[in-house]
C-alpha cells in the first residue's frame, strides 16, 4: 500500500542519517520527511546519487513561507520518497550578529550556495530554495525563485527541473499529467502536420498499452487461482496469515493496474478532444472528467477497507467454520467499520 511504501522510505532515510550522525557525530534532525543537517553532515545525506530540495534560512523560522514549505514536504511524504528519490533538506543559519549568545553557524553552507548573510538581523535574512539534480554539476544548483511561495509553486518547480518530479497537483494525476506534457510537446509542439502525426502516435500506443492491460488482467489471476488450487484463495492448505498476504499482494497489484487503466482512458478521452476539436474544448472536458474522476476515486477509497475485511473474513470461515468466524478479530473489525 501507499502507506507501507512511504514507510519504507522513511525508514530507509532515517537509516542513512543515522549513519551520517555515527560518522561524523553532529546533530542531524528527521522530522515530517525533512532532513535537518549541518557543515558536519550535509554531504553525508546529500549524495550525487539522490536528488535533494535544500532549503536554507535562519533558525527557528515561521511565517507563511514556513508553513507552505511545510506542506510541500508533506505532499512529498504523501507520494513516497520511495518513487520520487527527491529528498528535502534544511539548513538553519545562525549568526553572532543576530544572537549575541550564539555561535556562527552553518554560514560556510550558506557562502556555498551564494545566499547573503550580510543582513542586520534575522528578520532581513532571505531564506532560499534549491535543487540539486542527481547525476548533474553541483556547482550550479537551480534556485527556486518566484516570489511567492506556496505548495503548488514548489511542485511546478520540481516538476520542471527534476527528472523524478513526477507526481500531482490537487485534483489531478501524475500519470495523467506525465503523458500529457508529453502529448503537447510532440513534433515541437505545433499544430503543423508534424505535430498531429506525432500526436496521434502517442495515441496509439496508449491505445495498445490499454488493450494490453484489460487482455493480461483475467489470464494471470487464472494463473494465480491454479497455482493455489481448486480453492483458490481460499484453500484449506493455506493459513489465514497466508491467505491475508496474498490477497493483500493480489488486491493491491489489482488496484494498481485499475488506476493505469482508469489515468489511460482518461488521457485518451481528453487527447483524442485536443486532436479533433482542439485545446479549449479539451479544458472543459477535462475539468469535468477530473471532478468525475476524483469523486470515483474517493468513494473507492471509502470502500476497499470494508471490501478487504470481508474477503478475510471469508477465508477464515473457510478454515474455522462459520461459528468461530463470528468471534474472529476480522469480523469485529468489520463490524467496527459498518457502524462508522
């Protein structure tokens, strides 16, 4: 599920900083998917091989830039770091002039990315964004620069620059999003007889791809069914602990393969508009589609816990009998969800 991949990416995160503090001992903070680092760590955590957004500012920052930074990185969290690989870093700035009790801090990282501490106090101090593009010079980092910060400003940011900025804006889907600046930027972009053909190859092969997951879906669960015997699912050989993991691993890869087909058609509906009548039809009815689509969604959100508790269920009937099934743990559980 989303949830366990973005475990997992914590976990796996949380490792390396840890590692990072055994190595070289200074204070490296996790919070909220944000890394907390200093001179001591920072190239420890930031390596060429993971992209990372680093934000630079003074101590103990707030405002409204705080709190949209905030909320980009827990969209970020949202996502997965374990898709994405972009991985968000902050750096606090002290200066002796701005706290007479403190030491300087972290200003040779600020000298390194050009950000100005020559300010009277850290209320002038003008925070900054950047990227660092894994696999690319670090010399040059890409500095996020409109003025007004706000989540989706970052996320536009981020898609733009970043070769793994691959994941949605409220209301919308990545995938969905992925093939259509795809669309739009094929054979340049035009309207010309280049662009069109283009276009429609791009169709196409979204066509095929469909057609490929609506003919696959029904011979590999078959495939499955058999594999576990005539019980399928639900074989006597198999404990309930097994049965769960496997309808788990079935029902999720089943999800996964609804939501290609559902973002494909999507596209397909909205691209084939773009061809025939072109982009501003295509605007609204692609808004009503996304309304459509994310009310669909939502309500399939609602169910599947219900959906999944009585599949168990069944299984453990079949191992225990219907009367002990009544105490069982998926039954209460069930019950519990039917009240809400």
């Amino acid at each position: 599920s989303d949830m366990r991949r973005h475990g997992a990416a914590l976990h796996a995160a949380a490792v390396a900083v840890c590692v990072a503090v055994l190595c070289v001992g200074p204070v490296v903070g996790f919070w909220d998917s944000i890394v907390s680092a200093d001179e001591g760590t920072f190239d420890k955590i930031v390596t060429p091989e993971t992209s990372a957004i680093v934000k630079i500012d003074q101590k103990n920052p707030h405002g409204e830039d705080m709190q949209q930074w905030k909320k980009f990185c827990e969209k970020l969290g949202e996502v997965g770091m374990a898709r994405l690989d972009v991985l968000p870093v902050e750096v606090n700035i002290l200066h002796q002039r701005w706290w007479n009790d403190d030491d300087d801090f972290n200003q040779g990282l600020a000298r390194r990315f050009n950000v100005s501490i020559d300010v009277p106090d850290a209320e002038k101090f003008k925070p900054a964004i950047f990227l660092l593009r894994k696999g690319e010079n670090w010399n040059k980092p890409v500095k996020f620069t409109d003025k007004k910060w706000t989540q989706e400003n970052l996320i536009r940011w981020v898609q733009k620059y970043s070769a793994d900025g691959n994941f949605e804006l409220t209301g919308t889907s990545h995938v969905f999003d992925q093939y259509a600046r795809r669309f739009l930027r094929a054979g340049g972009g035009g309207d010309g007889q280049k662009g069109a053909a283009a276009r429609q190859e791009l169709l196409d092969d979204a066509l095929k791809e469909l057609e490929a997951l609506k003919d696959g879906r029904p011979r590999r669960r078959t495939k499955r069914m058999k594999k576990l015997g005539l019980g399928g699912l639900y074989s006597a050989d198999l404990s309930p602990e097994d049965c769960e993991e496997i309808w788990e691993k079935e029902s999720t890869a089943m999800r996964e393969k609804e939501e290609r087909r559902e973002d494909l058609g999507y596209y397909i509906t909205v691209m084939s508009l773009v061809q025939e009548y072109g982009l501003n039809a295509a605007l609204d009815e692609k808004r009503e589609l996304t309304r459509l689509y994310f009310e669909r969604k939502a309500q399939d959100d609602k169910d599947q816990p219900l959906e999944e508790l009585h599949e168990l269920r069944n299984m453990h009937d079949k191992r225990t009998g219907t009367a002990a099934a009544k105490k069982s743990p998926y039954a209460a559980a069930a019950r519990k969800l039917r009240r809400k």
